[in-house]
DNA sequence: TCTGGGGTCCTAGGACCC
DNA sequence: TCTGGGGTCCTAGGACCC
C-alpha cells in the first residue's frame, strides 16, 4: 500500500510552530516579493482569501481581520521539510519525497497489517516530534493515495487519516472527489471532461479507456487504470538528475539599466552553478531572458531571451556569469523597465563525464575554476551565503526582493532565534 | 503603486539514417 | 496495376505538478 502524507497548508503551520500564538489566528504567507498570498491557514481560507490572490488586492480583509502575514522563509521550510520526511524513514520501507510538503510512503506489510492505526501513529509522531500536522491517505495506488489524501482532509473532522482498502471506501471517495481535483487533471482536461459529463473521479474511473487514450494518451489510461487501483506509477525514491535548472526572479523595483540586470544576472548564475554543484552536473549552455511588466499595460513590453552554448560543459561560477553577461549583451535594449530575469540551464552532463576539447588549456583552467568553487562553497555554507561572491554580482542590490515580513531562520541561524523572555 | 518560482512528461511532425 | 521496413534525433506545443 502507497501513503501519501501531506503537510496542512505547510508554510503557515511552519510558521505556526515558533509562534504557537497564531494557532486558531488566520495567517497568510506570501509569494517572493510579497507579491501573492501562497500560503493560507484555515482560518485565512474562510475569509475568502484565495490562492494566488495578489496581496494588494486583500489588504481590506487582512486589516479587519488582523491576518498574520509573512514573507516567505524557504531557508526555514526546507528545514522542517527535511526534519518532517526523517520522521517518515521510520515508518516506510521506500520514501519518495514529492514536494516540499509531501511524501509518498511505500508502507511495511504485516500479516493483519491495520492500516489506519498505522498512518495514524505516523501522523501523531510527526505532530509531536516536529509539530507539524498532516493528513495521510492510505490506497493500493498513488493516485488513489491523492485521492484519499484530500478525502482525509476534508471528511474526517480531527482524525486525519483515510485508508481504501475495500470498494465501497473507494467508490465513496471517488465520488466525493471532484474530476478537476484529481492528480493528472488540470484544467485543460476538467473543463473537457465537465463538457462530457464526466464531472467526479468515480465517473472518470468508468471511463472508457479507447476515448480517453485519444483526448488524453497513455498519461491518461495510466490515470484511470490508477483510479481503478491499478497502480501504474511507480514510487520514485532517488530523485533523478535534473534536466534543467533555472534561476528566476521579479525585481523588488522596476530596472532599466544595464549595470544593475548585470549585477542580478551575475547573482543569478552564482545560484546556478551552487545548484548545478550539489546535483554534480555541469551545463553546456545557458538561456539568459529579461522581462518587462505584462501588469503595466502602459509599459512598452519586451522579452528577451537568447541561448548560449559552450564550447565545454560547465558548472564554475566564473565561466557562468562570463557566458550570461554575454547574453545580456545580445538582449539588453534599453528604454525598457525591466521586472524580471533567469537564467536557465540546459543539456546537463555529469561532472565526471565530461568531453574535452581539443585545446589542453581548458582543462588545466577548469581545474582552477574547480579548486576555487570548492573553497568559496564551503566558506559560504560555513559562514552564510555569498559571503565571499564575485564582484560581477555587485553590492547595492537595488533590485533585490522585498520580503518585509520575514520571519528568522529559527532552525538554521543561530544568531537569528529571538531571546524568550518567560 | 503593488500580481511567484520552480519543474516534468508526452506527442506529432520533420529530417535524417541504413 | 504495382512502389519496403526499420529506426533515431530534434523541436515545438500542450498538458500537468507543487
């Protein structure tokens, strides 16, 4: 049997759990630059707070209501995602860590294995050990595990915890669970589906297969089959290599000159190739884009993009920022008011397969290139991020995020934890 | 005034190989 | 009247996930 365990509405209850105060208060937690609520506690989402709504569009209800508003901490919740996913180790023979906030758990089998007081002690343990509540769906298939998932969320009160384990529990589930709230169906296919009748996952489960395989293809036969209880998923418990890495951000304020995109672009390579490090892969080209506002429909509206491909794959910092400032070149025009660039990488390499080039010199260079990445990461991991940096990514950082409300990285910066005066 | 940031998979069609 | 059989690679577009 699959598990899957689902933190409730995660960056809140993170939040939530250095400041107990805010249990039963609404708390929102919003999008970088504290653009749009991402986050929202139970009591937020029974104020009409919808997902994604911009934050200057609910400013009225967070006042009259004294909603609790932060930035959002990825430092801190990647932490507790990790704290929360080794409590999960205990409970599972094989782990494939979803999202940030969710895990599939492919669960230990006994002779009379019960299922529910299982999930349930899973659910209480991680409650208590890191003070994170979940729920946890319990079925024969991930997608039913989904759809058990959501089940338990919604139709269990306190407990939590939904197990299928017989047809009349999937057949109630199923019919409880809306077709544009199953996983695989966005809303492209609900809104099709909805147009044939088919408005529930029961409906979708029965299904013919031949009429689904031609709107839908094999992703969706393999959907209904896992409706059905057919797992056709399997659990994924090593990440595979990333394909692509991509490095984006809206700036705090709008841009327009060259220097400071370059400076952002700079900082924006640095973060990739930290990324392309910790994978042990190497990129052998880079898409540089710049963007102006599409909200400002009085701005005079530019994206610029452009793809560099390199003579050697790469993952020192050094050679990424040389390769993105010349592909700024190519891009910039000025006159523009720039709100967003990235950098993304592509065609990635492992770092111990690498083709060389016919010219020797790059090899003793990139040995070079590669001592240095060493030393400034473990400086930085030691001492705090970009402590040691290129000059190219500059220091004034006008365009850097607005995060106002930003709460401390309680579990990974010491310095940071407020003294408690009791 | 103010609107996020990452990813993946599948398919069809064109171009090419022997 | 009749025109083989078996492949790969690449790209763009469309769908999806958190």
């Amino acid at each position: 049997m699959f598990a899957l365990s689902d933190c409730n509405n995660f960056y809140c209850s993170c939040e939530r759990i250095f400041q107990p105060s805010l249990n039963g208060k609404p708390v929102i937690v919003l999008s970088n630059n504290d653009g749009c609520a991402i986050a929202r506690s139970e009591e937020a989402k029974a104020l009409g707070i919808a997902m994604g709504a911009p934050a200057f569009m609910i400013r009225d209800i967070i006042e009259k209501n004294n909603v609790q508003v932060f930035s959002s901490n990825y430092v801190l919740y990647g932490d507790i995602s990790r704290r929360v996913t080794e409590v999960y180790r205990k409970y599972a023979k094989e782990i494939e860590v979803y999202s940030i906030d969710e895990s599939f758990l492919y669960l230990f089998d006994y002779p009379g294995m019960n299922y529910d007081s299982y999930a349930t002690e899973i659910r209480n343990t991680v409650k208590q050990w890191i003070g994170m509540p979940v729920c946890i769906g319990v079925a024969s298939s991930k997608t039913l595990a989904k759809a058990a998932n959501k089940y338990a969320k919604k139709m269990t009160g306190s407990k939590g915890v939904f197990v299928i384990d017989s047809e009349e529990k999937r057949k109630s589930v199923l019919e409880f669970l809306k077709v544009g709230d199953v996983w695989g169906i966005g809303s492209r296919y609900a809104k099709w589906l909805i147009g044939h009748n088919i408005t529930d996952a029961w409906q979708l489960s029965r299904s013919n297969e031949e009429w689904i395989r031609q709107k839908m293809g094999v992703v969706g036969v393999r959907l209904v089959k896992e409706l059905n209880g057919i797992s056709c998923i399997d659990l994924e418990e090593v990440a595979p290599t990333k394909k692509v890495i991509c490095t984006s951000r809206s700036f705090g304020t709008l841009i327009t000159q060259k220097q400071e995109l370059a400076e952002a672009i700079s900082t924006f390579a640095t973060r990739c190739g930290e990324k392309l490090r910790k994978e042990k892969i190497c990129t052998s080209a880079i898409t540089v884009f710049i963007y102006s506002n599409v909200f400002r429909v009085k701005d005079t509206q530019y994206h610029g993009s452009v793809t560099i491909p390199f003579n050697r794959p790469t993952n020192y910092t050094g050679d990424l920022i040389s390769y993105a400032l010349k592909g700024l070149n190519a891009i910039y025009k000025p006159g523009i008011n720039y709100h967003k660039a990235g950098i993304m990488c592509l065609d990635m390499v492992p770092e111990n397969a690498i083709q060389e080039t016919f010219f020797a010199e790059t090899q003793r260079d990139s040995d070079k290139g590669r001592k240095v990445t060493q030393v400034l990461d473990q400086i930085n991991v030691l001492m705090g991020s970009d402590k040691v940096r290129f000059a190219a990514a500059g220091y004034s950082k006008q365009w850097r995020l607005k995060n106002e409300k930003l709460s401390p990285c309680y579990t990974t910066n010491i310095s940071q934890i407020p003294v408690v005066h009791l």
